[in-house]
C-alpha cells in the first residue's frame, strides 16, 4: 500500500494518536506517497463529468490536502483558484507541488487559504466547489454546518460537487475492513484525547442528500460510468451535484 517514499508505521502511529490537524502537519510531506491521496482516475472522471455544466470562472476545492483537487479546478475554472485547509502543513505541501504539476503560465491564478471548513472565510465568492476524501472528518451532526459554509461561499446557481460510492455489500471484505477501522477509531477515540475523527462509514448517500437540501442546495445525482455498475444496474460511484438555488 505504501512506496518506500511514504510514512514508516512509526510516523503513522504517531499520527494516529495526534490531532487530526497536527496529524496532517506530520503527514504532509510524504502524504502523496500513501493510498490516502485522491487516485488520478477519480480526478479525472469528475473532471469529465464537470466539464460540460460550465463554464466556470472561480473554484473552491473545500479541505484540500496536498492540491489533488486543485488540479481538476484548475482544468475547469477560467480565472480563479483557492484550496482551503486547516493543515498548515498540507497547505504548503499543496503550494509546493501544484505548480510543478502543470507548469501553465496562462491558467487561472491559485491561492491557499488555511481555515477550518466549518467556518469559511467566504461569501458568494466561487461558482464551483469540490471536494476529495475529507467527508470522514465530520461527523454526521456536523454535516448541516459544513454544507451551509459550502453554500454561503456559492455564488446562486453555483456547483458543490464530490464523487460518493455506492454501499458496499456485506458479503465485500472491504465492508468488514471498514466497519473494523470505523469501530477501532471509535475505541481510539473514547480511550485516547485529543480525538481523530476518521471515518469510513458515516458519510450514506440519503442522510447527505437530505442535508445538502435542507442547506439550500438542488441535489442531482451523475453516475460515473468510468466505474461500472453494480448487478441491479446502479452505479458503483456517483457524482453529487449541489447547486445553490
């Protein structure tokens, strides 16, 4: 799972037992090496299924981590990019490699703001939003908050969008991995100050949908064809598309 460029299992236990902040400051500079980054066919499958709901002028990627998502923003917006995080050491991290990663001198402009998701420093500021692998950050009674931050920072008829897979069935050994590390973390969690919260499985499509609506938002749903179907025909992954009224 890790190239010898990644964390030593030393670095992450030391993560494991910190702040979600202070861990990612650790975690940072080897965090792109580790299969907790973003995989680029998943970036690139947004990327495609976003693409034709623009154009747009400025993008917000909402707790950015090392810049993965600032990437696909930088594809799809014409003037305007901001990655937002708590971690300063993710920020820099992401500052560090996102230029390096394209090299456009003629793309949109991008700027790091650190803040903490549940209170953004923004007002009807981007016409589109994403967001990448940091929804197991917020637990399920923090989501209303965190989609109205989202939603004030909106232009009106502005996008949030994120991929979200389908369930697992129960007969998957990922479910029972999942439901194992969820289970572990809320061990961690009751036994060990300050807590991490990380979660796997707190994140279902109906409870997401219902709050993205009460915040303001109009859901619709995108498969991303790009990873098949399940055998009753449903997707395996979908975008959420949350445009503000």
């Amino acid at each position: 799972m890790f190239t010898s460029e990644g964390p030593t299992l030393r670095e992450l236990a030391v993560q494991a037992l910190s702040s979600i902040e202070h861990g990612y400051d650790l975690l940072a500079p080897k965090f792109d090496h580790t299969p907790f980054r973003t995989p680029d066919r998943f970036l690139d499958a947004v990327a495609g299924a976003l693409r034709p709901l623009g154009p747009f002028t400025a993008g917000l990627d909402v707790c950015c981590g090392t810049g993965a998502g600032v990437g696909v923003l930088r594809e799809l917006c014409g003037q305007r990019v901001t990655g937002v995080d708590f971690s300063a050491g993710m920020l820099a991290a992401a500052a560090a490699a996102v230029p390096a990663a394209d090299g456009r001198e003629d793309g949109p402009s991008v700027d790091w703001v650190r803040a903490d998701a549940r209170a953004l420093p923004f007002t009807a500021a981007f016409d589109l939003a994403v967001s990448f692998g940091a929804f197991g950050h917020f637990l399920p009674a923090e989501r209303p908050g965190l989609f109205a931050e989202v939603h004030r920072s909106l232009r009106p008829g502005g996008v949030f969008a994120f991929p979200l897979g389908a369930p697992l069935p129960v007969r998957s050994p990922l479910y029972w991995g999942l439901w194992g590390f969820d289970a572990a973390m809320r061990v961690r969690n009751a036994l060990w100050r300050p807590p991490f919260v990380m979660y796997y499985r707190t994140f279902p499509l109906r409870g997401v949908r219902d709050d993205l609506v009460g915040a303001g938002f109009r859901v619709e749903l995108l498969p991303l064809e790009e990873f098949g179907r399940r055998p009753d025909g449903s997707p395996h992954c979908r975008l959420v598309v949350a445009r503000r009224g």
